[in-house]
C-alpha cells in the first residue's frame, strides 16, 4: 500500500492536475442538518444551499423525503426543493428511504435520488425497519420507476465498512450489493462509511477492487470524520482512481439510527486536501468559509473542517495585504 508513486501515479502533485476533476457533492443539508439538536425552517436550509452555490459547488443533498416523525429535521423537504434556484449546471439531490419517498420526491420535482441500501440486517432495520434484502428489492423496483420517470438514482451502501451494531463488514458482501446495483443501472453506486470507521487501506483496496470490476465512473464515496480519518479515506479512495466525493459544510453529520457517527468530511478540509495536492476543484475557498461560518450560525453546533483555524488565518492574511 502506497509503495512509490503508487497512490499518485495519475496526478501531479506540485503541477496542474491531469485527469477528471474531483467531484464534490455537498451532503451538508441533509446528512449534515438531520443529526443536530437545532432544527431549522425550509427557508434557512435554503440559505445554507445558497451559500454553497456561491462557493461554486454543483451538487448538493437538498433534503430527505423521510418520515417527519423519524427525521424532523428534514420536514418540509419538498418546499426547500420548490425554492432551490434553477440552475441547469447544478444537480440537487434527495435521499428517499423508501417507494413513499420516491413518490413525493418525484412529485415535488426532484430529479435526483439517493436511495439507500444496507451492507448488514441490524442497520437496515434501525433505518427503515426491513431486512437489507427487503431495502434491496425496494431499491430495485425504484431503479425501475425512475428510469420510467426520466430521474437520475445513486445507491448508496451504508455500513460498507462496519456497522454500530454487527461490526465490521465482509468486503464481498459490498462488492455483491454493488455488482448488482450497476446491474440494475444505478447512474452511481456510492460506497458510504455511514458511521466513519473505516481506514485508508480497507478503503484502498475495497476501491481498487471496485474499480477494477465496474470502473470508476459510476463510484463515488461518502466518508466520515469520527476517528479523523476522513481525508486519508478521501486520499486513498482518490489513490484508487475515485473523483466523486461526498463532504459536509462545516463538517456537520451524523446518523441519528447510527450510535457514535459524528460529522461527515468537511468540504472544506477535501478542497484544501485536493487543491494544496494540485487539483483544480472548481470551489471558490473564500466563499466556502462563508458558507461553513453560516453553518455554524444556523445550527450552533457545526464543527468546522479541522483546517479551520488555519484557513481562518490565511484568508484574514490575505484580506489585510489585500487593504
Ligand atoms: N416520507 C414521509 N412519510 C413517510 C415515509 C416517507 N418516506 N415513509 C413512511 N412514511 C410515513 C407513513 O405514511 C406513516 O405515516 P402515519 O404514521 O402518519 O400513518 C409513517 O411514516 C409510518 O410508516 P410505515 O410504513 O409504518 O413505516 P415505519 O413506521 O416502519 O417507518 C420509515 C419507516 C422509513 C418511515 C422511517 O423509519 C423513516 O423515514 N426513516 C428514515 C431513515 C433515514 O432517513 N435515515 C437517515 C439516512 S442515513
Ligand atoms: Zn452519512
């Protein structure tokens, strides 16, 4: 594992990157929002959203269609939708648990799922109360219906690497779930550390494999920082060839059925990570720190990106040589 140039043979480092741009999709508004004491009104949720298009990102988890009773925080998920500015360039997207939120995600207009499947039974049945086959079947048959409706679906894995309840998980159940969601013709399969325990060798070879099988194209990864391995996962994962990343503004998250996750990635520590290593991320950093400081506001409780302090300091460095 990473012997020689092997972690960075399809990049330069110090130079101007020379392969596909990574890919962030901010998670911040839904991952990030359902798990914080403080619930907040569509309009604010839109705010945040806003913000993070300022800073120039083109993908973000809008909101959940979930029961309100189990996930209040992603109440009124189908007015945040009516309200998301109509960019042609941007994909917003929803998570949906079940056919119910399929149905009202695709009738509040959403174009974009993410449908979520269970590497192991005692998750599935914490999340939605079924069995990881049942999740499954109900995954396949909206595959179905949202080609039929002309929307774009991602399956995310969850517990890929180990779950709070039955531990760690056996790689080749994953590489079966995602053998046959591509099968099924999932636009994206995303391998997801739901509860942040994986480290960057289980993560190296689990997305070499993958990646092997299916290409990297349709894989992306959605990691979190618990044990402050969340960047070294999204290194070793790139290492592998992925370029679809799933962050948090202000490093906010956690599932409320996952005792012990704590927030996703920040989006901001990934942007510094990948733009200090050479790669154009297309997110403006300035901007970015606005949105995580809004994040911060709103909820009280985001965390920020572990660079924060320096970030801080960098950008009050540059506005005072700017004055
Ligand atoms: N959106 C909104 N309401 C939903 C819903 C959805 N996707 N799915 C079910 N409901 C409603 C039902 O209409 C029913 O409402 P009622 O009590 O007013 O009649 C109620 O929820 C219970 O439905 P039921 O089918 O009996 O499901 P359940 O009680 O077994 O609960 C879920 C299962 C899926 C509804 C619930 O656990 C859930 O929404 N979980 C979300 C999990 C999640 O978001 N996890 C975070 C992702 S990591
Ligand atoms: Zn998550």
């Amino acid at each position: 594992f990473f012997q020689a140039e092997d972690g960075i043979r399809d990049y330069k480092v110090t130079g101007v990157q020379t392969c596909a741009l990574p890919i962030f999709n901010d998670v911040g508004p839904r991952d990030g929002l359902q798990n914080q004491s403080r619930i907040l009104e569509p309009s604010q949720r839109l705010q945040l959203i806003n913000a993070l298009l300022d800073a120039g990102l083109k993908r973000i988890e809008a909101g959940a269609f979930v029961s309100p009773k189990a996930v209040p925080a992603m109440a009124g998920a189908a007015e945040v939708f009516a309200g998301l500015p109509q960019r042609d360039d941007v994909c917003y997207t929803a998570l949906i648990p079940n056919l119910r939120g399929y149905e009202l995600a695709r009738d509040a207009g959403v174009k974009s799922v993410c449908m979520v499947l269970y590497a192991t039974d005692a998750m599935a049945h914490a999340n939605v109360r079924m069995t990881s086959a049942q999740a499954s079947a109900v995954a396949a048959d909206i595959i179905a219906r949202a080609a039929a409706d002309g929307i774009r679906v991602t399956s995310t894995v969850s517990v890929a690497f180990e779950c709070p309840f039955d531990g760690p998980v056996d790689p080749a159940v994953v590489c079966g779930m995602v053998t046959e969601f591509m099968q099924l013709g999932s636009d994206e399969v995303c391998i997801a550390d739901t509860i942040g325990a994986a480290n960057p060798v289980q993560v190296r070879r689990l997305m070499d494999e993958l990646v092997a099988s299916h290409g990297a194209e349709r894989l992306s990864c959605h990691f979190h920082d618990t044990r402050a391995m969340g960047v070294a996962n999204v290194y070793a994962a790139l290492s592998a060839g992925i370029r679809r990343f799933d962050a948090s503004i202000g490093r906010l998250g956690g599932c409320p059925f996952a005792p012990g996750a704590s927030g996703n990635v920040a989006t901001e520590d990934v942007h510094m990570m990948l733009s200090q290593a050479g790669f154009d991320t297309g997110v403006d950093i300035r901007a970015l720190m606005r949105a995580s400081e809004l994040a911060n506001q709103l909820t009280g409780s985001a965390p920020g990106g572990r660079a924060r302090a320096w970030l801080s300091r960098q950008l009050d460095k540059a506005a005072a040589d700017a004055a």
